[in-house]
C-alpha cells in the first residue's frame, strides 16, 4: 500500500497533471485511496498525498462516495470561513476562507463526465482536495506572522506532540 505523504514532503507542492482515463487503474487506485482514506479516518483524499501526481479525489462522507478525476470548478458562490484539518499535516487545524457553493465539472470513475452541485461541507471538501491536486496546503492560508509561527512550532514536533501519529 502506498503510505501517505506529510508535510514538508516536497510533492505535496507540485501541481498534478490531468489523468488519462483508464478504468482498470482508476479501479485500483479508488481501492487503494480508500484504504488509506480509512486507516487515517479522514473525509478525502487526493492522489498527490500518497506520491501520485495526476488529477483525481476520493471523497467518503456521509452517504458520499465520490471520485473525482480532473476537476474544475465551474462556479463558486458566498464565503464561508471555518477551521479545517489535513491528513498530510497531523494534528494541524487552519481557519480557511471557501465558497459556499460550488459547480464542478470532472470525470467519474466510469470516465463519464459529470457536473456537480456541493454546498457547505462538502463543498469545502472537495475544494480542499482540488487544492492539493494544485500544491496547495492548508498553511497557505495563514497570515505571514502566523505561518513563521507555524514553522517554528512544527520543526519542534509541537503538534505530534499534542496529537500524536505514527507517521513522522
């Protein structure tokens, strides 16, 4: 199985390239995500975060279990500001600014394209994702001061220390 990656592992900032469809690796890869998805008991997961940089999401929440390959946001409507957490950063909780509403168009993991409407959570969750399919982080939204502090705090192994994993 391929182990997630945490932060400052360098390929969590390189932008993904789209994927070319093919459906028996999509298959194996949607498996793969969600087995890491679940070990690590998170909502989402994007294919740069276990070492693989091309373009698809794998959502679990709730009652939804979305795949996502080369997605684009369409349209984005309000603002929401709410704290967010990352697998790739364990322990690491950032008040990030969103849209409320968003319209995507992507492929699903039949190679279909699909346009989809997500409000609120999940509207926030998938573009969390489609931040890391970009090299985007969660820390990127923090002010500059913030960020240094972040840093400092991080390089001393304060936030394992305070939820501890077992992956740094």
């Amino acid at each position: 199985m391929e182990e997630l990656k945490i932060y400052p592992d360098p390929i969590l900032r390189i932008k993904a390239i789209e994927m070319e469809f093919d459906i028996n690796r999509v298959k194996n890869l949607v498996s793969l995500m969600g087995e890491v998805l679940r070990k690590h008991n998170g909502v989402g997961l994007a294919l740069p975060q276990i070492g693989i940089l091309e373009q698809m999401v794998l959502i679990e929440w709730e009652s939804n279990k979305l795949v996502l390959i080369n997605p684009k946001i369409k349209e984005k409507k309000g603002e929401t500001i709410e704290e967010e957490g990352c697998l790739s950063l364990p322990g690491v909780e950032v008040k990030v600014l969103r849209s409320y509403f968003i319209e995507i168009e992507s492929l699903n993991e039949e190679g279909k394209l699909q346009t989809l409407k997500a409000e609120n959570i999940l509207a926030r969750i998938i573009q969390h994702e489609i931040d890391h399919l970009n090299g985007k982080l969660i820390i990127d939204a923090l002010p500059f001061e913030d960020k240094l502090k972040f840093s400092l705090l991080w390089q001393r192994g304060e936030y394992e220390e305070k939820h501890p994993s077992t992956l740094l």
